[in-house]
C-alpha cells in the first residue's frame, strides 16, 4: 500500500483509522473539535509513545484551524481569522519572555514562500525596545529572522537559527514553513499550530535537521500553512474515491517527487501568509488589528 504524504497531525489521523478500518479511539491519542471566531479547530493531542507510533509525530499538541470559509471574503473575514489563529497560538506559548520568529523557506519559490512571507508581517519590536525602552516598555521583544535555503545561503535553517539561539538568547522560538496536504481542499485553507517543533521543508520534500526543543534548548512552536499536495497521495485518493482498490504503489511513484499545488497559489500564499503574521503580533502582543496595520505601515 502506498504511504500518503501529509503534514497534517489530524489528517495523519484520518489515515490511521483508514488503514484499520476501525472507528474506536486511538490509544494514545486525544481529539477533539471546537469553533474559533466562526472557523472550526481540531485540535490533536498526541499523549505517549503510542500515538506518536501511530501517527509518526512526537509527542504534543496539534491545532488546525480550518480556514475554508475565508475565502467567501464574509463580514471581517480577515480579522476573525486573525484572532482564531491568534487565540490558538496565544493558548500554547508562555506568558511572557523575548521570542524570536523564524520564517522558513524558499522566498523564489511561491509554495515554499510562506516562512518569508509572514515574517514581513511580524512587528519587530527588540531593537526598539533597547533603544527606547519607556516608549516601547508594553511591547513583548521579538526578533525575526529569515533562513533562506541551502542552496542560496551554504547553511542549513538549523545551523543558523542555533547560532543565533545562543546569541540573543530567547525564551521561545516560532517556526514558521510551508507544509504538505494529502487533500487538495485543505490547500491554502488550514492552518496547522504545534507545540512539538519542525522540520523545515518537509512541505516541499526537502527534509532538513529539525528545530525543536532538543536542538535549540528553547521552546519551539511551528506554524505552517499546507501549500501542496503529493502527486502520488492524490491519485491514490481520487482513485479510490472512484472505487478502484488494491492499487499498487509501484504504479503510482512515477512523479518523481511532483507536488500539486492550487491555481491562484500567489495570492492564496501572500493572503494566508498575513494572517499567520498578525496571527502572531495578536499572541505576541497586546494590540488591536488596527494598531498592527499603523504600526507595520
């Protein structure tokens, strides 16, 4: 049987109860679904060794947000996103303590934009609070920083972010990258918060070292928005989906790596990437989404 790719903890979990065909609880495993400013979360609890075996993730906790109705642009769309990623995030980091934001990932390249692309919406305040410190003395530090890739910079994410780690010395670092989906309607319209570190590039097959924890001796949070889907997952779903069965997985790793993504990814990205960044500003800091846009214009 062919192994579906995805980076989703709770799409991880559906395909456990697939392949099992079972309905019952997962041992070691908690789920359950809730509603943030009218969009829903499932929120994945992975509780032992177990569940991390079943579903392959370390242990942790596993929030997705789904994002789907965003895009029918209702009545504040955008600031109820906002504040729905916000909250979510807001519940999982410490109270307080200077946070460095690490945006993972390909600038160049639209699908892998995400990491970029939200940093360029993230309120950096370090510097300012240093500089002024009666003026900004409300303000949380936050530092950000872009990885860039191997291939541009000669560095792994890892090396770097570690280097600058033990440097400014933060009290939690927030990851944030691109992910992959095992079904085309989550594209662009989830977004997956964890406890548990990443693995920067896994949404585009590009696996590198992991920050978490261990590696960085601070707390990691990620955040990723699924931006493709592996072409051999999809086919294996829509066949099946039309009642094909026993597909062999040999027939359907001809795609040598190929990734599906959506036909407006452009905007879907840039659109998506701004409310993971005020997402952020919204768990950081004590500020309205008015204030932010003062702020970072």
């Amino acid at each position: 049987m062919l192994a579906k790719r995805t980076d989703l903890a709770l799409e991880a979990r559906e395909l456990w109860q697939e392949s099992a065909e079972r309905t019952t609880r997962l041992s070691g495993v908690k789920a359950t679904k809730t509603k943030q400013e009218g969009y829903p979360v499932t929120r994945v609890d992975i509780l032992d060794e177990r569940g991390e075996k079943a579903l392959g993730k370390p242990q942790g906790s596993y929030l997705t947000v789904d994002l789907t109705s965003f895009w029918q642009r209702k009545a504040d769309f955008f600031e109820r996103a906002v504040r729905a990623v916000g909250s979510q995030l807001k519940a999982l980091l410490p109270g307080e303590g200077p946070a460095l934001v690490i945006g993972l990932g390909n600038e160049a390249m639209t699908p892998d934009a995400v990491g970029p692309l939200a940093a360029d919406n993230i309120l950096i305040t370090r510097h300012l609070i240093a500089a002024m410190p009666k003026h900004f003395a409300g303000f949380r530090p936050v530092a950000v920083f872009r990885t860039g890739v191997l291939g541009t910079t000669g560095m792994e994410s890892a090396e770097a972010v570690r280097g600058l780690v033990e440097e400014i010395k933060p009290s939690l670092v927030i990851a944030i990258d691109a992910l992959a989906s095992r079904r085309v309607g989550r594209v662009c319209a989830t977004v997956q918060l964890s406890n548990t570190g990443i693995i920067p590039g896994s949404g585009v097959g590009n696996h590198r070292s992991a920050l978490n924890q261990e590696t960085l001796g601070v707390p990691v949070f990620a955040i990723g928005i699924p931006t493709v889907v592996d072409a051999a997952t999809l086919a294996a779903d829509l066949l099946e989906e039309s009642g094909v069965e026993n597909i062999g997985p040999e027939a359907l790793q001809g795609g040598g790596g190929l990734m599906v993504t959506t036909q407006d990814i452009d905007r879907q990205v840039r659109d998506l990437s701004k409310v993971v960044g005020y997402g952020i500003n919204w768990a950081l800091q004590d500020l309205e989404i008015e204030e932010m846009n003062a702020l970072l214009s």
